[in-house]
C-alpha cells in the first residue's frame, strides 16, 4: 500500500458523497488494525454491559470524565491534583476539567457542524492560556484537512468506531490548529468521537490514562500517524485500540469500586 497522505483523501469527496467508496476502508487492511479495532470495540462492550453501569452508569461517567481530564490535563503539562476546596487555579488543568464538564452541550454540535465543535472546545480549554480562544489557524492546508475532517465526522465513513475515533485524534494532533491547548482538545473531540460512534455512548472509558502512563509511546505513535507512511499510521491505530481497551479496564475499575 502506497503512503496515506491526508491532503490526497480529499480526492475522493465527492465520490463519497454519493456513497460510492469510504476514503478510510483502505486502513483495516494495515498490518493489525482490524484486530485492534475488534479487541477494541468489545472492551469497551463489555464494559457497558457491568451490572453498575446499567443502572448507574452516570456516576461512574462522571467519575470517568473526571479521571480523563486530569489525565489529558497532565499530558499537556498540567497537574492531576486538584486542590481540596475544589479551586483549581492551574490553566490547563482548569481548561480540562471545563471542557469535561461541557461535552454533552458540544455532542450536539459535534454531530452536525464538527468544526464549531472543536472552536467551542478551544474556547473551553484555552480561555486562561492568554492566546485568542476558538480560533483555529486556517492557513490553506489546516483548513483543507478539517474540512475533511469534519466531512468523515459527518458520514464520510463508515468504517467502525475506534478507527474513525484514532483517526479524529490523530489528525487533530497533527494538524494542532490552534495556538494552545490542542492536546486537550483532540482527546476530548475522540471523547466526543467515541460517543457520536456508538462506540462509547455513555463515556465510560478512560483511555487518556493509558496515555498518560506510556506518554513517550504515545507520542512516538502519534509521530507515526504524522508522516503519512502505512506502517506509522498502523502504529497509532493499533495504539489508539490499544488505550480503548485499557481505558475499559479503568472503567471497570470504576464500576467494581462503585459496588462495593
């Protein structure tokens, strides 16, 4: 298989507005993929069907997203502590724990108009950090790769969910179209990815810690995705199911705790 080049995929919009071919088909057939997204998507299955989480599921959703902002707050440079009287004064820590708390107000947008969705979670995430928030840099290659984005986000692919929630996560992560605070806002569009999807409908899962704890992976697999090349953008994928699959594992933690 030839280097996956983004830029090249949006070729193919207008034959996948008509339902014709799905430009991210061609990643199942990498080395390994298929099987990650399949270990990935039941994990995280399974997790929803704990005897906790199908009654009191928004406790420990709560407890998730908590747990997910400290984490994706901490890869960015923050703290994970927040302080006893609740008053957290660390920017990115605070910008986390807001852009947490506001995702079922963004789903909405998300579904219909992506890209006011990740501006709404910049202004969340970066309004402490002293740049201008919700303003993406739109230099023409930015701007053509959200809108591509935002085009599979949409409908342009149905390829199951953890591949298009990678691929989300990646992309935003590459691209870092905003001046802070991106780190933050692509782990929290791949929440919102997992959600839209099905794959993770009520939140569950706290891949971020599995991020967190292997951030040096993390980082060279998102440099894997980056250069385009097939077996780079395997890596990420593989670790991205990867982390769902962790990310199930704390959720079930979560749910054990709650009962006991």
């Amino acid at each position: 298989m030839a280097s996956f080049n983004w830029c090249e995929v949006a070729t193919y919009r207008r034959v996948v507005c008509c339902g014709v071919t799905d430009p991210l088909a061609p990643l199942l057939d990498l080395p390994g993929v298929a099987d990650a997204v399949r270990s990935a998507r039941d994990a995280v299955f399974q997790v929803h069907r704990h005897r906790v989480n199908l009654r009191g599921w928004a406790t420990t959703a709560a407890e998730a997203s908590v747990r997910a902002a400290r984490a994706s707050a901490a890869l960015d440079g923050g703290p994970t502590d927040i302080p006893d009287d609740g008053a957290v004064t660390d920017p990115v820590l605070a910008g986390a724990l807001r852009v947490a708390e506001g995702l079922g107000v963004v789903l909405p947008t998300w579904q219909r108009a992506p890209l006011q969705a990740l501006a709404r979670l910049h202004v969340l995430a970066g309004a402490d950090l002293g740049a201008e928030p919700g303003r993406p840099r739109l230099s023409p290659g930015i701007s053509e790769r959200l809108d591509l984005l935002a085009g599979l986000v949409t409908g342009g692919t149905s390829v199951p969910g953890p591949l298009l929630v990678a691929v989300v996560h990646g992309e935003l992560m590459s691209l870092a179209p905003f001046p802070t605070a991106n780190g933050v806002v692509a782990r929290a569009a791949s929440r919102l990815a997992s959600i839209a999807t099905g794959l993770d409908p009520k939140s569950l899962g706290v891949p971020e810690v599995w991020c967190l704890r292997r951030r040096d992976d993390y980082a060279a697999a998102l440099h894997g995705f980056s250069t385009g090349e097939p077996d780079g953008v395997a890596r990420w994928v593989v670790f991205w199911c990867q982390a769902l699959e962790a990310g199930a594992r704390e959720a079930r933690g979560i749910a054990d705790a709650a009962s006991a």
